[in-house]
C-alpha cells in the first residue's frame, strides 16, 4: 500500500497521446469553420466568435497534446504479480486499484490504427463485476502480459 | 489444439439475414405509410431498398466473417475479431458458467449451429457466440472448455425455517415507505377528478368539517396521505404474505406472495453479499430488512436482489444470520469515520445548496431558501454519523447512508476489484474512498464509502492484497 507501483507504459504512449490531441483539434475546427462560413453565407454576426473559438482549441490542443502527456505518463503505475494486478492513475483525484489474479475473467488487448502504427496496444482487463484498462504497451508486452496474466489466473484458481 | 480458424461462409449470410430482419420493419411501416400516395409503385421501390440495404450489409459482414478468428485448445477458447479496432480474447473453463448448443431452421440447412458460452458477469462481454460452426466441432470446444461439475453434498434434513407473522408483515407494509410514490398518483388522480366529485363532499370539507379554506386542505392531504398509506400498505401485505424462507444443505428455498405465489431457490455459492437497510420509517422501529446480491445465470432470470428477510429487529438480525447463512457474521460493528472526515461530510450535503442559494438571495424570498441549511447540515452529520468500516476474519463491513441506511457485509472471495480513490482536499487530511466492486446481476455492483482513516484504508487493502 504504501508505496505505489513501479511500472511505466511504453514512452511511446506519448506520441499516441499527442497525435490523438492534435487530431481532436483538428476535428474540433470545423466547428470555427463551420461558424465562419454559416456566417458568410446566412448570418450576419460578430467575427469575434469564430476568433475565440479559434483561441479555446489552440489552448485544449496544447493542453492535451503537448502538456498533459508527459504528466500522463509519470502518474500512470502498474505492477503486475504473481498474485494481483496493481494499478495507479489520476492526477489530481488519484486512483489505486487492485485485482486479485483469482477475480480475472478475462484479458484482451486493443489497438486503434495510431496504437497499431507506433506498436501499441492498451490491455483490457476484466473481473466479473468490473473492467480495468492500462492504456498504451508495447505491443508484444501486451500480447505478453495477457498470456501472463492468463496463466497466472489460471494459476491461482480456487473458486469463483 | 488448432490453429485460428474461420467460422463458415454461411455465417457471413446469417448475419446479413438477421441485420437486415432489424431494418425491416421501419422500412416496411414507412412504405405502408406512402402507399396511398404511391401506389404499387412503393412496392417496387421497398424491394429494390432491401435488396440494396442486403448487399451492402452483406459486403460488410463478408469483412466481419474474414477478421472473425477461432482457435480452441484444451481449457481455452481463443477469439480474435474487428476490422479496425482488433480485439482479442481468451476465455478459459473455469470462467465459463453455461455453454449452449442449439439450431435454428437456417443453420440446419447448412448444418451448422450456434455454439453460446457465457461467463459469469453482469459485463456486456460476458457473452461469446460463434454463429455458424458444425456441429461435432461445437461438441469438440464444449469438451475443451468443459470444467468438473459440482458435486452438492446432498444429506437431505431439513434446515430451519423463518416464517413473517401476520403482524410483523403488517409493520413491514406500514413502514415500507412506498406509499410517498402512490401519494403523487393518487393526488394527480384526484386532480384530474375534482369537476366530477359531488358537491356533498366540498360541503362536507368545507362547512362541516373545517372552518377555514387552509384547515380543509390540510385535511384533504392528510386524507389522501392516510388513504395511498392504507392501500400500499394493503397491496405490500399481499405481495409479501407467508414469506417463508428456508434453509436446506447449500440452498435457500425462499416463497412469498398470496394471490400469486412466487418461488426462489437461491444457491448459497451465488449469493455475493448480504445488505441489511434500515429504510427511513423502520429506523425509529429498529426494523431492517435483509437482501442479498446475486450472481445470476441468466439474462431472464429475474430477481437478482433476493429479499431473504423483509422484516426483521435488531436483536434479530445475528440470529437469522447465525440459522440462515453462517457463512456471514454480524457480531462485529464497523468503525466509525475519524473526526477530521465530519467537516467534509457536512461541506459536501451544504455546498450545492449554498450554490443554489447565491442566486436565489437576489430574488425576493430567495433567502427563505436558506432555512433549509440547517437540515442540509443535519442529513451531512447523519450520514457522517452512519459511516463506517469492518473487517472480520474473510469478511469487510461497510455502512453507508443515502436515506435509509445500509449495511454491506461482503466476504474478501466475492470483492472481484478494490479501488482507492483520494483527491487533494483528502490526501490533505489523510483520508481517502474507498470502493469494492462485486458481481451482481443484471449489471455488476459496487459499495463504497468516502473519507476514510488512512491507517484504515491500509488495513483494508493489506487484508485484501495477497502479498
């Protein structure tokens, strides 16, 4: 308990991080744009809007793609033992949870295409009453710990 | 042992048969709405949009059967699917809680069937199917998957039983609490009936029994409350009459009801936590009421929340338990929350009054708002008051209060995650919540209680970790 976790995701996991943000950004342009051109063609409002609207994404982008992936990746801790699975997250409210090997139903992996480009893939962890994620491995870690955790699941069976 | 696989190209069609049969019917119902103005024409066009919506639906799960993957060895059953976002999964025998085969009159063609497993979990991944594989190899993975059965002990005596008298199913209706729920159906009732009641009555409330136009709707609502009361009262008596609940080797056999009579037979090893909640009327009675959270076996098994005792007091309660489910104990009392969490509770039931109350302090009367404060203060130090944390032996208690107050009692083999959560305010003060999560049916559960000792906290964890 006291102290945390030790391990880190893949460093890679930032690049996922930054590309995801820089596409929510762009994503969210069209709406200035969208704004601007209603406004051309039907409305006849402020510029202004359009503007700080153009302002908030460039701060959110920065935000998610430049500024929170680093703090990401220090917070994010896993440990994965013979006996449980020990995650902690969360910045501000901070999170911490265990799962015991004998609750695991089941494990998965998942990628998107940006994970799949970089290599990455986030492992999916599921108990009968609750679902647990530890986002970006590198792929063959992920493909690894699932075989792991499989077994040792297996392993330390007794009864449901 | 096999190497992944495909399932058969027919599966490809059953899917576009059964994604197409979900289109259908709006499609069908929009043509029959245009066909006054159309005419046979409408037809056509319905025919032509089927067979279109067919094919693309059929180029789509030509996609779905080529990235669907299979391969079974002995204990597992591997799966890999999606066509962007890939996914896999292992599911292995001792998870597996049923495995159906069946087929249906399309599959029979091919001969092929659908092989189901399910697993235990309220999750919507609890689920597995493979649509369109034959038959002996259906057999093959349910061999492979196939875990020992149980074996029940079956000494056959009879257990003891627990049986609600009349007069305590009385108390259990009167204190039950629904009837503020038919209250506001009655009056909406009685609303909508005021030009049709007879002006006997308004006479009678007016003039004879009352004075004043106040005194006589006080009257009336407490005429109405007295009335939804009596009924809810009446129809909880009929619903739950000779509750008997009864023990037999690892079985509850629990039957209530008078007019339908309804039957449940509860495996001990499915039950995952026992609640005892004092609902808002039974505290000053000392009465509670004992449920218990179920895993269940399927979607249309109803009744995941069993009640075992409608009615009990206080006394009571560790004699049910010791009789009924030894397996839980009561004789501990959870711990109270430290003194530094009581600020915290009582912020957190006040501030989002106070947050309405700012604006309201503009309008006039607004401030009248405020007099509520001080019961808002009053139910933050009730429930600061009920909070509380036990551990005994293989068994955590935790007591928490929303109205009613609950008491969980969940043994550490059937806590399936434990999450502790802090944010700054609390790490200040050395507290933290804490949440257990629990399968349950037909959505998984979790219990939890905030503002915890650390040192607490600690324990908990240390006593749920295994190293």
């Amino acid at each position: 308990m006291e102290q945390g976790p030790t391990n880190t995701l893949d460093p890679r996991a930032r690049q996922v991080w930054f590309i995801q943000g820089i596409l929510l950004g762009i994503i969210l342009l069209l709406l200035p744009l969208a704004y601007t051109i209603l406004n051309y063609l039907f409305w006849d409002l402020s510029w202004k809007w359009a503007f700080g609207g153009l302002a908030l994404i460039f701060i959110l982008t920065t935000v998610q793609a430049c500024i929170l992936p680093p703090i990401r990746m220090r917070i994010w801790r896993y440990d994965i033992k013979e006996e449980e699975v020990d995650i902690q997250h969360g910045l501000i409210i901070k999170k911490r949870t265990l799962i015991p090997m004998i609750r695991v139903q089941h494990v998965d992996t998942e990628h998107g295409p940006i994970m799949r480009h970089l290599g990455l893939a986030t492992l999916l962890i599921s108990t009968a009453g609750s679902q647990h994620r530890i986002p970006a491995l590198d792929q063959e870690r992920a493909a690894q710990l699932r075989g792991d955790i499989s077994r040792l699941a297996r392993m330390s069976d007794e009864d449901v | 042992m096999s190497s992944y696989e495909h399932q058969h190209p027919a599966q490809i069609l059953f899917a576009s048969l059964k994604h197409l049969s979900s289109f259908l019917p709006p499609m069908a119902l929009f043509a029959l709405i245009r066909i006054t103005e159309q005419g046979t024409r409408i037809l056509f066009l319905f025919l032509l949009a089927t067979l279109g919506l067919f094919v693309l639906l059929t180029l789509y799960n030509i996609l779905g059967w080529r990235f669907f993957t299979y391969r079974y060895e002995a204990g597992y059953l591997h799966m890999r699917w999606g066509i962007f976002l890939k996914k896999e999964r292992s599911i292995r025998e001792e998870r597996v809680q049923t495995i159906n085969i069946r087929q249906g009159p399309l599959q029979r063609l091919f001969a092929l069937v659908t092989l189901q497993v399910e697993t235990a979990g309220g999750t919507e991944m609890s689920e597995v199917q493979l649509t369109a594989i034959p038959l002996p190899r259906a057999q093959d993975i349910k061999t492979a998957l196939k875990s020992e059965t149980e074996i029940s002990s079956g000494t056959g005596e009879e257990g003891t039983e627990f049986r609600l008298s009349p007069g305590q199913l009385f108390l259990a209706g009167a204190t039950s609490g629904n009837f503020f729920l038919l209250f506001s159906g009655l009056s909406l009732v009685f609303s909508q009936l005021i030009p049709i009641i007879p002006n006997s009555f308004w006479d009678l409330l007016f003039h004879t029994l009352t004075s004043t136009s106040l005194a006589a709707i006080l009257l009336l609502i407490l005429g109405l409350l007295f009335l939804s009361w009596l009924l809810s009262t009446l129809v909880f008596m009929v619903r739950n009459a000779l509750f008997t609940i009864r023990r037999r080797d690892e079985e509850l056999h629990i039957s209530w009801g008078l007019i339908t009579r309804k039957e449940v037979l509860l495996k001990l090893h499915r039950i995952q936590a026992i609640k005892i909640t004092q609902g808002l009327l039974r505290q000053p009675f000392g009465f509670s009421t004992l449920t218990a959270e179920v895993a269940g076996g399927g979607t249309q098994n109803q009744n995941y929340k069993s009640v075992l005792a409608p009615l009990l007091r206080e006394e009571q309660i560790s004699w049910f338990l010791q009789h009924f489910l030894p397996e839980f104990h009561t004789a501990l009392t959870p711990k109270p929350l430290p003194k530094r969490a009581h600020s915290r509770y009582l912020i957190r039931s006040t501030a989002p009054l106070v947050l309405i109350a700012i604006p309201l302090l503009f309008v006039p009367y607004g401030s009248l708002f405020l007099l509520l404060l001080p019961l808002a203060l009053l139910y933050g130090h009730w429930r600061y008051k009920a909070g509380g944390l036990g551990l005994e032996g293989d068994q955590v208690v935790l007591r928490y209060r929303f109205l009613a107050q609950h008491q969980v009692l969940m043994p550490r083999s059937h806590i399936q995650s434990l999450q502790i959560q802090t944010n700054p305010l609390q790490r200040w003060k050395h507290l933290s919540s804490v949440r257990a999560h629990i399968l349950s049916s037909p959505a998984a559960t979790s219990f939890s209680l905030k503002d915890v000792d650390n040192g607490e906290v600690a324990k908990l964890w240390h006593w749920y970790s295994r190293s």
